[in-house]
C-alpha cells in the first residue's frame, strides 16, 4: 500500500464520518436550486419573488441547524454576514447528489428549514481534514 493511497483512504473515511454524523443527528432541509425561469424579476431587474416547484427540492441532513445565531457563532462558522439561521451540511451528501460548492449560488438558492423558506445570504467550507473540507456552513436570511 504506497502512501498515496493511504491518504486517499483517510479523505474517505474522514468526509464519509462528517456524512454519517451529520445523517445521524441532523434534521433534513431542502434546498432548492434555482435558475432563472423560476425568478420573476421587476422593471429594475431585481429580484421580486422565487418560485420553487416540487421536483426542484433537494434533502440534506444538516447538523447543527442554529437559529438566531450570536456575532461569535457567526464568526466561528467563518461567515461575514449577518444571518438568521446558520446550517451545517456533509460534503460529501453535497456532492453525492451531485451538485459542487460553487452550485450553492447565494442569489438564486432556497432553503426550505422547518417550513420557513430562507435564501443564502454567506456560505464557507468548513472543518478542513488535509486538504479536504468537510463541511459547508450555509447563513440564511428569512425570504
């Protein structure tokens, strides 16, 4: 077994224990990525109102899920704006869906949390193993 592979294995195992802790413990969110049919916009190109169909929601399990976070809590997800909610997905169930970090646009991205429908306001890779991140902490603003 050469060194590489060894690391390899150890990437593995360390992003399939965040996905298993946080399918564990977490709640289940839905995120809806959305493109631009779904958005109606008004005469000054700004974003009026965002429509989610059903077939658009994907199900993540986030752990922890903090509302009304304090500035330090904030801080400590390594987010810079003011949010409402911080939640906190697996990168790997992230990526098993099929969708990338960079998918997670923060003017086009719903997140349905407990019935509330909030959008992306920050988000940040979090919780780095060598040079794999484990974690996306995602700041939501109410809709």
């Amino acid at each position: 077994m050469s060194v590489s592979i060894g690391v390899q294995l150890e990437r593995d195992n360390a992003l399939q224990d965040a996905y298993a802790h946080c399918l564990e413990y977490g709640d289940e969110i839905k995120i809806a990525m959305l493109g631009e049919p779904d958005i109606t916009r008004d005469k000054y190109n700004s974003i009026k109102y965002r429509t989610i169909s059903s077939g658009d929601n994907v199900t993540f399990h986030a752990f922890p899920i903090v509302f009304q976070p304090t500035r330090l809590q904030i801080e400590k997800a390594g987010l810079r704006e003011d949010v409402e909610v911080i939640v906190t997905i697996s990168l790997k169930e992230l990526t098993a869906a099929g969708f990338t970090y960079n998918d997670i646009d923060m003017i086009r991205t719903v997140v349905k949390v407990r019935n509330e429908r909030y959008v992306v306001r920050d988000k940040v890779q979090d919780s780095q193993f060598a040079d794999v991140f484990l974690y996306v902490n995602i700041g939501l603003k109410k809709l």
